[in-house]
C-alpha cells in the first residue's frame, strides 16, 4: 500500500522501531522524575503521528480524523 520496495518498507520500520524505542525510554525517565524531560515524550508522540498520517490513506485519515475526539 506504500509503494515502497521491501528494503525501503524494512528500513522504515526500523526507524520507527528505534523512535517508539526511545519514546518508550523518555516516558519512563519522565514518569520517575517528573521534573525532567516535561515535552520530549509528547513531541515525540506528535512527531510519530505526523509520521504515520502521512503514509495512511486519505479515506483512512478523514475517518480516523473524525473520530478523534479529547
């Protein structure tokens, strides 16, 4: 679905695997001492979401869109 050949597709998730890695390791740090670390773990979940909205398709993103509620 992401016209992407099999090493792109693999090299891709790998990224990705390393960013929910580190995320991961933020939140945690974050969750011990609260005093640090206040918005990395936040930008980050925003900067993977932009990542994934970008490779979802448009019929799939205005559904997810709309049922998003906070």
């Amino acid at each position: 679905d992401t016209d992407e050949t099999y090493w792109e597709h693999l090299w891709f998730t790998l990224r990705m695997s390393a960013r929910f890695l580190y995320t991961t390791i933020v939140i945690m740090i974050h969750g011990i001492f609260p005093f640090l670390l206040t918005r990395a773990g936040s930008d980050q979940i925003e900067a993977i979401y932009r990542i994934i909205k970008t490779r979802i398709p448009k019929s799939r993103r205005d559904a997810m869109d709309s049922d998003y509620h906070v």
